[in-house]
C-alpha cells in the first residue's frame, strides 16, 4: 500500500510484496547456477570441437553456457538487492522502498535475453539443428533440466504477470475520488466485475435473475473498494492485524471488568438462561428443527459428512428411475432422487411423513422441505442454506430494498437476496401449505432454516403471519445483515436465533464489510511491522496462537488504537507515520464514508449466543486435584444476546468452523447432555 506503480501503470501488487518471491526464485536459479558451472567446466573444452552447416557450433553452445551462467550470476544479484529493498519499511512506508520499481524493471528487461539464450539451448538439446553432441549423459540431463524450467519459469511469470495486471491501473487517483469523475471510475469497474463473473461463471446467465445478480455483487465489490488503494495483499496483512488489535482490545475488557468486579455476562446455568422465555423457546426443541434444517442439503452434505461411505448410506434410501411415481411429491431431483434420499436419511423419517420437497436450485431461488411432524403435531418448512454458487450469488446480493409485511413499519429494509428468494418461495409454499393444514387442521406451523436458508425462513414466517398467527421460526446461524432494526426487534417474539462462537456468517453485512475495510487500513497504518513479518506472524499466529508480546510489539503507538475505534472518524490518525504518501493520506480521509449501504440491516428473532467456556487457570500444587474438578464443569455459556453485538467482524480461528451446521448440532447436543449429567457452575 499503496499499490505499486510499473510502465505507467497501477498493478494489484505493492513493492512489498516482492520479499518472498524473490527469496524463493533466488534460492531456485542458485542451485540452477551451481549446476551450469559444473556443466561449463566440463564441456566447454569439448565445444571447440564442434561444427554445423556453417554454424561454428563450438561459438553457438559456448555463447549458450557461457550467457546462461553469466546472466544467472547477475539475476541472483538482482534477486537479492530486490528482496533486500522491498524488505524495508512498513506497508505505508514507500519511500523506503523507492528503488524496488527500478529494480523490478531492469528484472522486467532481462527477461529477453533469458528467452534468446533458452531458445538456444532448446537448438542444442531437442531440435538437433547444432551437431554438437554431449557424451556426459549428467551434463546432458542438466541442460535439458535447465532449458525445460526456464521455460516453466517464463510462462509462470507471464501468468503472475496476467493475475496482477489491473484492467484499471492507468486510472489517476483524481479519477478515484468524489467527484463526477469517480461516479465513471465506478461504472468502470462494475462492468469489469460484471464481465468477469459472466465469464467465470456462464451456466448462470440461464438463470432468471442470474445477470441481475451479476450487477449486484459487481456494484457491491465495487463500492466497498472504491478509494482505496489496497491490493489482496495488504487485506491479507490486515487481518492479521486485526486478530492482534482484537485480542488486545479483549484482554483490555477483560481486565476491566475484573477491577469493576462486574458479573460475568456469559452463564453455564441453562435453566437461569431460559426462565423468562416463552416454554417453545428450548434447546430440545431447538436441536430437533436444526436436525431437520440441516436434512435440506440434501446428498451433497451426507456424501461431505461421510467421504468413504456416504453412497452406501444413500443407497438404500434411493428410488429406481423406473419405479419414480409421476406424480411426485418431489421436484426438481434428479432421476434417482438422490437429493430426496439425502432427506429421508439425515431427517430419519419416511416418505410419508414427507409432505413436499422442492430442490429447483436458481439464482434467489432455495430448495426447501414441507415436512409432517407427528412427534410435535407441526407442519415444518425446512429451508436450505449456501451449498451452490448461486447461493453464494444470493447471499451477496446484499443491497437493502423496502420489505413490506403486516405489522411492520412502513421503511422497513430488508436484504435484496433474500427477500427475493422468500418471494419466490412463498408462490410455491402458500398452496402447499393449505393442503397441509387441510389434512392436519390442529398442527402447528414452524419454520426453520440455517444460515441462508435462517435468513428466507425469517422473511417468509413474516410474509405468512398473518395467516398463520401462532407460527414459531427456529433460525440457526442468521446473516447479520437481514431486516431493519424495529422489523428485528418485531421478530423476537415468534423468532428463535441460536449462533455459536465466532460465526462469521451472523456478522457479515454490507456494514460489517465496510467497517472492516476501514479498521484493516487503520492497523496497516498504525503497525511498525513490515508485511513480511506481519505474514510470517500470521503462520505462526495460526500454528500456535497470538503471544501476548506482540500486543503491544506490533504497533507504534497502542495508545492510537483506541482512539480509531470509531467508524465514524472524520479522518485516519496517522501521527508518527512521516513517509505516507499523499496520495494514502487522502485516501484514508475518505473511507469513512458509507458507499454502498443505505440502510443499515440486523440479525432477526431472539438471539442465543453460545460460546466455549473460558477455563480458569490452576495452581502448580494443586494440578492434579484441579483437573479432575475440571472435567465435571459445562464445556459452554450462554447469553441472549441482541442484534448489536453482531455488528463487528472478528478476525477468529474458529469464525468459519463456528458456522458449520455440524458444529452447530454439536454444541446444542452438548449443552443438553451437560445440563443432566454435570454440575451447573457459573465462572466469576
């Protein structure tokens, strides 16, 4: 950052991002060097005998040795001095590395007699145009050696040349700010985002909404980048140093609530935890609709939860393409209906019990079950969650549009994805749903989902309220950025929202998004690390966990975190940063401002956060007495949460396992089975 200028252009790379590449192909043309040396001494003797229709082949081949050894010498020259420049200062500090774009040309400019001398070894070794014949057979291997990676090398450097090459680069950062020339710039790269997805992924142009979507997320990725001048990179860098600011700023929680001695906010007792709820508010209940919500995946997840034996536990449940009823209560499966065995086995129900099950999976269009439940005398809708790429395409169709039901308010907001795939759900659900209550007169409605399909399930029970007053939603893992606030708040009566740990999923929305891109260039601006360091902190942060040195080792002044917390800030404080650019400097004033989100969307129902209990230390003496106690203790705590706490992206180990549905199922059943069998302890 910013990111590094070259023939005239902006690449999607920084001069600081040349460290390990260089280490790397330095350590390759080494060993390349070390080998042609011993090549040279043994032919170069030998080539003055050589001849060539005309040729002096002796001259060609000692050109060839003699080129190729010299211009590996000055490349690891140029390899070292360009690692040593782009290893110097801090992400902002590019001044500090203002000889890494000379360097990388001249690098750049090599590359030309690199191909002549490998288009003259290709000659010698495979075209046999010079008679000049190698009786070593190691001197023989290691030339064709050399020649075949050299040409490996060349075209993977084309290939990093393409993967870095920015169709935009030769935009001027007066064109990137607010002005009426910006409004073009972002045009710009909405079509280029548009076009890429229309390539990358064709098979959903098919689809109704499928170009709808793709100028979607194209004004999306747009707008949440625009005026800034990061590379993938420096995200990268970013979140690392956001795991770090995230774990201080933790630690500085914690240690003042111990000298406020304020009561923990988190509890191990189950039955405190739900004495004011309503009696269908419960983690039995609650375990038995996530079984059924995670049923709607359908085979793809038995064949994820079960690599080896997965088709073996379909099997029996498949249907003959013969013996397929015509009218079937099943659509959109294939011959076998495979989706539908997938059903019947995760759900352990039979095919009577399963009233209808839609599997039309389009661009804002979800597969969802209508299922009988005799146990609890229900009619459940099971709606699935993200497992396709038109899923993926939905989820980021994350724009807010006006969401109206009876009840709410008049402005309500609600995500533009779901609300159109709760649109489309509702034309094929509303008859489905008469027949049922028609057979079934005295049985409830419930409606559950994770994930995505949480997110539809929430806007379709509130769609159908009025008509069925008395449904219940249980809603796992539900994307943060789904209904207005006042529509939310509405929600918690009839809406039952569990999320586990650091789920990532329950806080990620455009306002997230954006509030995380502003807090990765305040940390990049506040750390007096350079990026290689930040990244090899990462690996070890990932292997071992963050140590508590680097807390306060990482920033220039920690004092300075804090006073950035605010996502409101008119401008970045940069004090102490003396070589930023101009051009970062102006750009960080201006990525405050909000570009994309015009309302600010929330999480829906009541939520239940459960997280892992944190242990409390031991005394040396007394370790093997403590343990034992230990392992008598709830392994989770609990709290009802509100929508506000899921505001703020955590950099997480877990933030991506925490939103699985299996660890979901994993910890509700945990819960439930610790709360009979252990002590109920509360940590103070």
């Amino acid at each position: 950052m910013p990111a590094l200028r070259l023939l005239g252009r902006k690449w999607l790379a920084a001069s600081d991002d040349l460290v390990f590449p260089s280490i790397f192909e330095l350590l390759f043309r080494f060993v390349w060097l070390v080998l042609i040396a011993l090549v040279v001494e043994v032919l170069y003797p030998i080539t003055w005998q050589c001849q060539s229709n005309g040729w002096h082949g002796g001259s060609f081949v000692r050109l060839y040795l003699c080129g190729t050894l010299a211009l590996q010498a000055c490349l690891l020259l140029l390899l070292a001095a360009l690692a040593q420049q782009s290893a110097r200062g801090t992400i902002t500090e590019t001044d500090a590395r203002k000889l890494v774009s000379p360097l990388l040309l001249l690098k750049v400019f090599l590359v030309l007699p690199e191909v002549a001398l490998n288009v003259m070894g290709t000659m010698w070794m495979f075209c046999e145009v010079i008679e000049c014949t190698v009786s070593d057979k190691f001197s023989s291997i290691v030339i064709q050696s050399i020649v075949l990676f050299n040409w490996v090398q060349l075209g993977l450097t084309v290939f990093g040349l393409f993967m870095v090459f920015d169709p935009l680069g030769s935009v001027s950062y007066g064109d990137m700010q607010d002005t009426p020339n910006q409004v073009r710039h972002h045009r710009k790269v909405t079509g280029l985002w548009s076009r890429r997805f229309r390539w990358a992924f064709c098979w959903l142009k098919r689809d109704e909404h499928g170009k709808e979507a793709f100028q979607q997320v194209a004004a999306l990725l747009s707008a949440l980048f625009r005026s800034t001048d990061l590379v993938p990179s420096d995200v990268v860098a970013g979140c690392v140093l956001l795991r770090v600011r995230q774990k201080r700023e933790t630690r500085e929680m914690r240690r003042i609530q111990m000298l406020n001695d304020e009561e923990p906010i988190y509890t191990t007792d189950v039955n405190k935890v739900f004495s004011e709820t309503p009696p269908w508010m419960n983690l039995d209940d609650a375990l038995h609709y996530l079984r059924l919500s995670i049923a709607a995946y359908g085979w793809p997840y038995v064949l994820y939860r079960h690599c080896f034996t997965g088709f073996c536990k379909l099997a029996r449940h498949l249907t003959c393409c013969c013996c397929r009823p015509k009218n079937s209560i099943v659509t959109d499966d294939n011959c076998c209906l495979c989706h539908f065995a997938g059903v019947k086995y995760m759900s352990k129900l039979s095919a009577d019990d399963i009233i209808f099950a839609s599997f039309n999976n389009r661009v804002f269009e979800l597969p969802f079950c209508v299922i009988a439940d005799h146990d609890r005398e229900s009619i459940v809708v099971a709606v699935r969650g993200s497992i396709s790429l038109r899923d993926i395409f939905t989820d980021f169709t994350a724009g807010s549009e006006k969401f109206e039901a009876d009840g709410l308010p008049e402005d309500t907001a609600a995500h533009k994805g779901m609300s159109m795939g709760a649109a489309k759900m509702l034309r094929r659900l509303t008859p489905i749903l008469e027949r049922s209550f028609a057979q079934f007169p005295h049985y409830d409605l419930i409606l559950t989902g994770h994930s995505l399909g949480a997110g539809v399930a929430v806007l379709v029970a509130l769609k159908l309220r009025p008509k069925y007053p008395h449904l219940k939603v249980y809603a796992f893992s539900t994307p943060a950025g789904l209904i207005s606030r006042e529509a939310a708040r509405f929600t918690e009566t009839f809406v039952m929202t569990i999320g586990v740990g650091d789920d990532l999923v329950m806080r990620l929305s455009v306002h997230s998004i954006e509030n995380l891109r502003t807090k990765v260039i305040q940390t990049i601006h506040a750390t007096k690390l350079p990026k290689y360091r930040i990244m090899l902190n990462g690996f070890g942060y990932a292997l071992f966990g963050v140590p508590a040195r680097d807390l306060e080792s990482t920033w220039r002044r920690p004092e300075d975190l804090e006073a950035n917390n605010s996502d409101d800030s008119d401008a970045l404080l940069v004090q102490g940063v003396s070589t930023v650019s101009a051009e970062a400097a102006l750009v960080s004033r201006n990525v405050f401002a909000r570009r994309f989100s015009s309302a600010r969307l929330f999480t829906a129902g009541r939520i239940l956060h459960i997280v892992r209990r944190k242990r409390m230390g031991i005394e040396k003496n007394e370790a093997d007495e403590e343990k034992k106690v230990r392992t008598q203790e709830p392994s989770y705590e609990m709290r009802w949460a509100c929508p506000e706490d899921f505001m703020e992206l955590q950099v997480m180990p877990r933030m991506l396992l925490d939103h699985l549905p299996e660890n979901v199922h994993r910890t509700i059943q945990t819960v439930i089975e610790e709360k009979h069998s252990y002590r109920v302890t509360q940590v103070v």
